[in-house]
C-alpha cells in the first residue's frame, strides 16, 4: 500500500506502523526520512489483505468527513496493483541486492557455525594436548623401529 501526504517533520518508520497497526498486522514500513511518501507491507494472513485494510480505512475515515488523518495532517492510501506493483518490487529487489552485495551475512546467519566444535580452550589444556601427542608420536616410532627389526 502507498501512502502520500505524510507530514515531513517529526514522524519515523516507527510511527508510521504503530498507526497501521490499528489496520491491520504492519509487516515492514518503507520509508526514508524527510519524505512524504511511505509503502506498507502487510502479514499476509488472508488473501488481499491490503485492500481489506484500505477498506478498513476508508470505514474509519467516513466518521472524519471522508479524510484521513496522520498526525493532524491529510493522507492519501492507495494499494498497489498491476504496473505501480511491479515497479516497487523491481525497486526493492534492486536496493535489496545493493545491499545485501556490499556486506557480510550477518552473524546470525552463518548456519552450521559452532555445532560439532570443540569450546574454546585455555593455555593449560593445549599444554598438556601437545605433550600426550608427542608422547604418542614417541610410541609410534618405537613400534614403528620394532616392526622394522622384526623384519
């Protein structure tokens, strides 16, 4: 859903999903500061769930004589369809990939990162891992030396 008219000053994403949430469940509020546009992503919980919301607006806007109100200024709603839809998704998948290009994965998305591993360990335990194993090399070279005078 678009929504034009916003008022510029004093107003963030934040606030933009606190008043539609009394709509309908906000899912994501695109929005950069200083503008006065805004799209709205809705859960989708049922099948156009965007124009239902727009419904529920307009409900709640015939009790204010047929306007509604941001922050004591005038918006206009409108659900996006057909090319205006295509062009947002074709915008947003662009910026997605600019950015998700230029970063790392964030950290809590690097999978299988700590399963099967061993914890970290102190200087102590190393100390006496590096003497059991060349105490067990040592073995395996006397073994070694006896199967060579077997033979």
């Amino acid at each position: 859903m678009r929504v034009a008219g916003l008022p510029i000053e004093n107003i963030d994403f934040n606030v933009i999903k606190e008043f539609f949430m009394q709509y309908g469940i906000v899912a994501y509020a695109d929005y950069t500061d200083g503008t006065s546009d805004a799209c709205i992503r809705f859960e989708p919980d049922e099948e156009n769930i965007a124009i239902k919301v727009l419904e529920k607006i307009n409900e709640t806007a015939k009790k204010s004589n047929g306007k509604v109100i941001f922050n004591g200024t005038e918006i206009e709603c409108k659900v996006l369809e057909g090319e205006e839809e295509k062009k947002y998704w074709n915008d947003y998948k662009i910026a997605y990939e600019a950015c998700k290009r230029g970063t790392k994965r964030p950290y809590f998305q690097r999978g299988n990162r700590f399963k099967n591993k061993r914890p970290r360990i102190d200087e102590t335990y190393r100390l006496k891992r590096k003497e059991e194993n060349c105490r067990l090399k040592e073995l395996r070279l006397k073994k070694k030396k006896l199967r060579n005078k077997k033979n």
